[in-house]
C-alpha cells in the first residue's frame, strides 16, 4: 500500500506468482475504489507515488518496473535490466529519480525520463551486497540513498560518487524496510523473517551508530 502525498489517494496492489498482477486506486475519503490497472504479468512487490506528479511506480516479481499515468490508467513506460525478482522501488525526493531493489543483490538508479533515448546511460547500477537487496530509500535532499538486503546489512549510498559512504552492521536479521524522518538524519529499519525476530532500528545516519531498537514485544532496548 501506498499513500499519495496529500492524503486523499492511496493504491494497493498485490498477485501471486502465477497470477497477473493488479494495482487498485482508492479515494480515502469515501473508500471508493476509482481505478483497477492490470498491471504485470506476476506479483506485484512494492508501488510508490510521485511526489509531485499523477505518476506510479510498480515493482514486480517479473522483474520489471512500470511507471503509470494516474489521470488514464495507462502504462507510461517499462523499466528494465534486473535479472531477476524486483522487490522494492521508491522515487527521490525531487521525483527525478527511481531507485530500484532486486533478488539479483543490485540496486539501480533510473533516470527514467531519459530511459527511452538512453535505456543503457540514463541508469547506474550499485553491487556490493551478498544477497538479495529487499528495500531502498532516499534521504530527503537526495545526498544519500540507503539500500537494505537479506545479507543483514544497510549500504548509505552517495549519489554523487555512486559510492558506499556507510556500512551499517549488526542487524539480527534481514533487512526488509527503510525510510527517513523528514531531516534526513535519522534513518529506520525494520526487519525479520520466518522465525528471525522482528525487530525497528533506528540510526543516525550521519555516523555508523544505532540510536535505539524496539523488538517484537514493542519495548525499547
């Protein structure tokens, strides 16, 4: 599930391996269901709005990402190069920008609005995770990009050199989901799978340190 920026839209999507994948538009307001999109050929694993624009962004199983056009339901362009599953995808904060998670243990950055003219050019591509990289986030600003994998690691990104600034170690278990507080310097994580502990950390993410976790039980360590 996500949420438009203003609130009053959000989309869900869903699917299953063998069945297409679809994404539903709800007004939050009444709960009225405005748009059904047949969206991907297989399960979809993550949708993001545009900050500023009717746009979508849907990652799949498929190993793709479409971008959709909010206003006529329809397809605006396919993303791809991951070789395999892509689990999470997320805009930058200027909207400019499409960071992508995948199965294949790669991040890429898409300039998405240049994809068409340049499909090899207008995107790089970040290695040096072990194994699947399952979430992304901006830092508001756009310096930094985190990347979360199942490697129990978080990479800090910067974009300007595409190089690793952080390593951030010592999670218990994979590393699933990640965002920003609206400064920028404090990034959270949650993760946990199967019979790992699920377990929110949170980090500043101008030094290496962890500020604090909460654990399945909800207390504060």
């Amino acid at each position: 599930v996500a949420y438009r920026t203003d609130g009053k839209q959000f989309a869900s999507a869903g699917g299953d391996i063998n069945k297409p994948g679809e994404i539903k538009i709800w007004e939050v307001r009444t709960r009225k269901l405005l748009r059904t999109i047949p969206a991907h050929a297989s399960a979809i694993t993550a949708i993001a709005y545009h900050p500023d624009k009717p746009l979508l962004a849907s990652a799949s199983w498929d190993q793709t990402i479409k971008l959709w056009d909010l206003e006529t339901g329809l397809e605006v362009m396919t993303l791809r190069g991951h070789a395999d599953s892509v689990y999470h995808d997320a805009f930058s904060t200027k909207g400019d920008r499409l960071a992508s998670a995948s199965q294949d243990k790669t991040v890429r950055v898409w300039d998405y609005e240049q994809y068409r003219n340049d499909p090899v050019g207008s995107v790089r591509v970040f290695t040096g995770h072990k194994d699947a990289v399952t979430g992304v986030a901006f830092q508001p600003g756009d310096r930094l990009l985190a990347s979360g994998s199942r490697d129990r690691t978080i990479k800090l990104w910067n974009l300007a050199t595409g190089q690793v600034e952080r390593n951030l170690t010592g999670n218990e278990g994979d590393v699933e989901t990640l965002v920003f507080n609206q400064a920028g310097d404090i990034l959270v994580s949650g993760g946990g799978r199967g019979s790992q502990r699920g377990e929110v950390r949170f980090w500043d993410s101008g030094t290496r340190s962890e500020e604090r976790r909460v654990g399945k039980e909800g207390r504060s360590r």
